[in-house]
C-alpha cells in the first residue's frame, strides 16, 4: 500500500481551498496555513458565465469546467450540509446594433447552443432595464455566496486536517521542513501575494485591483442578472451587487469614491434610478498575460509547487484544475501545456 503523503499548503483562498479538499479527498493529510488576509476570493462576487460578452465568444474550457464545477459545488454542499451555489439567469443588454448581430450570429452555432437563448420578440421587449438594441438571455449561469463557502470549507478542511492561521513564514523552511515538521510536497497558493515568494517571484502574476459596490434600488429586477457595461447581481431585499473594476498592476486594496462613480456611471447604461450605495469592496485578483492560470513544480525545488493566476473567473477555473493538479502530483498524469508554468523561463 502506498504511504500517505503529506502536505503543506500555503494560502486558504480558493486556490488553496480546492487543492486542499482534492488532496484529503486522495486521502493525503493537508496542513493549511493562512494569514486570514484575504484580498481576492472573499471579496468575490462569485458568478460564473459561460460567455465573454466583449469578444461574445464562450470562456476558455467553458465545456469541459462547467459539467465538473456543477458536481463539485452541489458534492461540498452536501458534505457540508449547506447551500452556497445557486443559478441565476443573466440577461445581456446589447450595447449596440453590432452586438445584436454578433450574437444572433453565434446564438445559431452549434457549439454556443448550450449557453445561448435564441433571441427572441420577449428579448427585444424586455423593458427592465434600458434595452434599447434588444437583449439576450444565457444558459448555465451561476453564483456562489462567496463567504459561506469559505466558511463552510475551512471547516471542513480543518475536521479531516490541520490549519495553522499565522503567516507563512519563509526563513523557517528549509528543504521538506517548515518549522521542524518535514512534508512531502508544499503547494504555494497565495494570490497576488506571490510576489513576496522567492522561489516563485519569477512568475509574470499580475496585480489587478476590482471593487464592487452594492445599493439599494426600488426599480431593478431581482429574479435576473442584468449586463451591459458592468453587472448587476441580486441579493434579495432590494439589495444588489454592482461591478466591478479593473485596474490593472494595482496592489492597493483600499476602496475608492473614483471607482464608485466608475461603477454608477456603468449602471446609468441600465437603469436612471438614483440609488443607494450601501457598500464597498475592495479585491486584488491574480491575473497573467496570457490570461492562463500558473501551476506546475519548481524547475530546481522539485517538491515546491504552485497553483496560481486564476484571474476573473476562479470560481469557474479552480474546481476542475485542482484536480487536474493533484492528479498530477499523486498519479504523475501530464499537466495541460496551456497552465503549465514551465511556459515560463526563470532567468538566474
Ligand atoms: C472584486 C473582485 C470580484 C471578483 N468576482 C469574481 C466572480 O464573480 N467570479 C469569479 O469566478 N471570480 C471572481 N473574482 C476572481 C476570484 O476572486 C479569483 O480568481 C480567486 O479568488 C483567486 O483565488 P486565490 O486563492 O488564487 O487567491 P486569494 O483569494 O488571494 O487567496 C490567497 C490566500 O493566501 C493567503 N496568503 C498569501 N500569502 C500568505 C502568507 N505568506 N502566509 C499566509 N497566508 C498567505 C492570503 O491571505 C489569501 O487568503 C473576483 C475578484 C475580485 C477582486
């Protein structure tokens, strides 16, 4: 039989979170460790959209992540005797004749079927929000409460493994050894803060800054996610969440009235309501060039790995790629080329 290995994973954001759960599902002990400084995952509104409005094509993988992500979420709640994963329509407001014509263009290939809604007279009628070009409705489209996910996987995690809630410290690791504890394989999974990791700095993971708001609004409708410019997330109660920016190489994760008035600007391509802003949040999202996470092994520290570079679209990317990791790492199965960070050359 063979030994169970044991491993230290540093950084409990989702990244860290999903590498976690797929290893003790391996039957692997996990140790993770988090400062509770969390500046991407938490403050993630968490949807998940099978398409790309601006270029109106479908997400990277789109096919292979969503069917997975489905099973994924619907297991932990189950395990976890909670319900963090929920559908939501969203509805696209064209921003222009030309966009109309580009998606009744895609709605009618075979490979968009799936997420897209033949655009309809309804479509053209919808008077919610302003619809001036008509608008069209997405299939397979979902979001998580971000925070009772966290909550409810820590705790989780923490029942079949150890956590330690302090900061990695990296003068105590030495070889396999991170304060006298020896560990099989450490997988470093910190979200922007990569660029405080010597062995991995190398890496081109970019900073970039998003905030969200949400208001109070009497007119919006909350059985729907409207887009067009920004979206638009109902919350119950007449509460929504509006977002969010983009600011890119931007490490600051205070919130700003600069980017508020960003954000209502977009909303005022929706709806003329003046609304309440009830609150503000401020994220730094792991982002790189080529818009594919960065996940693979040290090329000299071989038992040194990191899952990283998720970008904007974690909540769909990660259930399917920690996986994709850990099958990896245990049963020696290739990684896809597109992630791997050996893409990348570390210059001495
Ligand atoms: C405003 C905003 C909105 C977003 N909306 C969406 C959305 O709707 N849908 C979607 O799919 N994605 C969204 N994202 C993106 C998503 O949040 C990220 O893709 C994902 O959360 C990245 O997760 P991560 O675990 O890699 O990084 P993080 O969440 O940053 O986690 C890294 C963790 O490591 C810890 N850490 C780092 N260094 C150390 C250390 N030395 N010692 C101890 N702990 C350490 C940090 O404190 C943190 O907890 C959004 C992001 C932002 C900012």
């Amino acid at each position: 039989m063979s030994k169970k290995k044991s491993v230290l994973v540093v950084g409990a954001g989702l990244s860290g979170i999903c590498i976690s759960l797929q290893l003790q599902e391996n039957n692997c002990s996990v140790t993770l460790v988090d400062n509770g400084v969390n500046f991407s995952s938490r403050v993630a509104v968490g949807m998940i959209n099978p398409l790309v409005f601006r270029r109106m094509t479908k997400s990277w993988r789109v096919d292979d992540f969503l069917p997975y992500l489905k099973t994924f979420y619907s297991t932990i709640e189950k395990q976890t005797d909670s319900h963090f994963f929920f559908p939501v329509p969203i509805r696209r407001l064209f921003s222009s004749e030309q966009e109309r014509d580009f998606w009744l263009k895609k709605e009618k290939r075979e490979d968009f079927q799936p997420y897209m809604n033949k655009v309809s007279s309804e479509d053209y009628a919808y008077d919610q929000g302003k619809n001036p070009f008509g608008s069209g409705r997405v299939n397979e489209t979902f979001f998580l409460d971000t925070e009772l996910f966290y909550k409810k996987t820590i705790t989780y995690i923490e029942h079949k493994g150890i956590i330690l809630r302090e900061e990695f410290d990296f003068n105590s690791l030495k070889d396999n050894n991170y304060n006298g504890v020896k560990y099989d394989e450490i997988i470093f999974c910190q979200g922007y803060l990569n660029k405080d990791n010597s062995y991995f700095n190398y890496l081109p993971i970019d900073p970039t800054k998003g905030q969200v708001i949400t208001i109070k609004s009497k007119s919006l409708p909350e059985d729907v996610s409207l887009n067009r410019k920004c979206f638009i997330l109902p919350k119950g109660e007449q509460k929504f969440k509006v977002g969010s920016t983009y600011e890119w190489h931007n490490t600051t994760t205070h919130i700003t009235e600069e980017s508020k008035l960003h954000i209502l600007e977009n909303l005022s391509y929706i709806i003329d309501e003046k609304v309440e802003v009830i609150e503000q949040i401020a994220g730094v999202r792991p982002t790189v060039k080529d818009r594919r996470p960065v996940i693979g092994t040290h090329p000299e520290y071989k038992n040194y790995h990191i899952f990283n570079g998720l970008g904007a679209k974690g909540y769909m990317l990660a259930p399917l790629l920690s996986k994709e990791f850990v099958d990896y790492l245990i049963f020696g199965k290739e990684l896809d080329k597109e992630i791997d960070i050996r893409r990348f050359n570390k210059s001495e």
